[in-house]
C-alpha cells in the first residue's frame, strides 16, 4: 500500500505535463524566415545578378505580382564600361514566370541620354531587356553575379565576371 501511494503521488503529474508539451509544440510560432528578393527572383525564373547588392527590402502581392524593392539610396554603376545602369530609392513594376513588366525606376544612359527599362523577360539562355521602341539580349550568365552600387562587378580592382553581350539590338518592340 505504501508502494501505491507512493508511485501514484509521483506520476500523477505526467498527465498535465504531457498535455503542456503537447500545447507548446502545436503553438510555437514557425521561425521560417522570408526569402530575400534575390530568392524570389529565382524563385521567378530570373537570376540574381539583375538586381545589385544592397536590397534593404521588398513588397510582393502574391495575388497580382505587383512588387517593390528598396535600396538606402540611388544605385548607379559601369558595366566592362559601356553601360551605365541607375536604380532609384524604389523599382517596381510586375513578376510572373519569366517577366518583370511595368518596371519603374530602372534606367539605361544610351548615347547621351537616360532611358527607362520597361521589361525584362527571359527566353530560354537569354535575358530581353525593354525600353520601349528598342531593346537588347543578354545571355543570362552574365548576371549570375549581383552588381555593386559605385563599381558594378569590377570592384576592388578585381574583375568578378565579364559582360557578354549579344550586339542584335532589336527595334521590334
């Protein structure tokens, strides 16, 4: 009797623990984080290296694609020096399969002056790039790497990767 007691006093607790264990687990909150706007642009089809480093954030509506990126400030950079690109404080414009349209706040100085790219879409190994009347392709390994603000990809004096470029300018647009 004695050993009744004595087993039935320490074990009577193991219910209410069990069912404690069993709240905090189903409860906890998931720590999965959210992926980067570099991740999201794989997750799209696109690589990485047509946004620079420095993305402070980003918005997506998942419903409609609409979609925000911020930096700290305005971006620019020289590509092997025949291309200047400048991001402003925010981009925005549309994500689908393959597509980034209706881009806002993405340029491209042509000669003398400043253009807007429109559209980005990528067929296959290559990467069109929009500014409205005209574009121009790009093979898509030329932007595995993400650009710097201030140098692009010769940094440091190091040369991270060439430009390849594809001279077909098209005016099909």
């Amino acid at each position: 009797m004695v050993f009744d007691s004595f087993f039935s006093g320490r074990f009577n607790f193991f219910p209410q623990i069990l069912c404690l264990l069993i709240l905090l687990i189903t409860v906890t909150p998931s720590f999965a984080e959210e992926p980067t706007a570099y991740e999201v642009l794989k997750s799209f089809n696109f690589p990485i290296g047509i946004l620079p480093k420095g993305v402070t954030g980003y918005d997506l509506e998942s419903s409609t694609g609409k979609f925000s990126a911020y930096f700290n400030g305005s971006c620019s950079f020289s590509l092997e020096g025949s291309y200047q690109l400048k991001y402003e404080p925010t981009i925005k414009g549309y994500i689908t399969k393959g597509k980034l349209s209706s881009l806002e706040g993405v340029s491209v100085k042509l000669f003398f002056m400043w253009v807007d790219i429109v559209e980005v879409s990528r067929h296959g190994d290559t990467l069109d790039f929009s500014v409205g009347i005209t574009g121009a392709d790009f093979p898509v390994v030329n932007f595995e790497e993400c650009p710097q603000c201030g140098c692009g990809l010769n940094c440091y004096g190091e040369n991270i990767r060439k430009i390849r470029t594809n001279l077909l300018v098209s005016s099909s647009y």
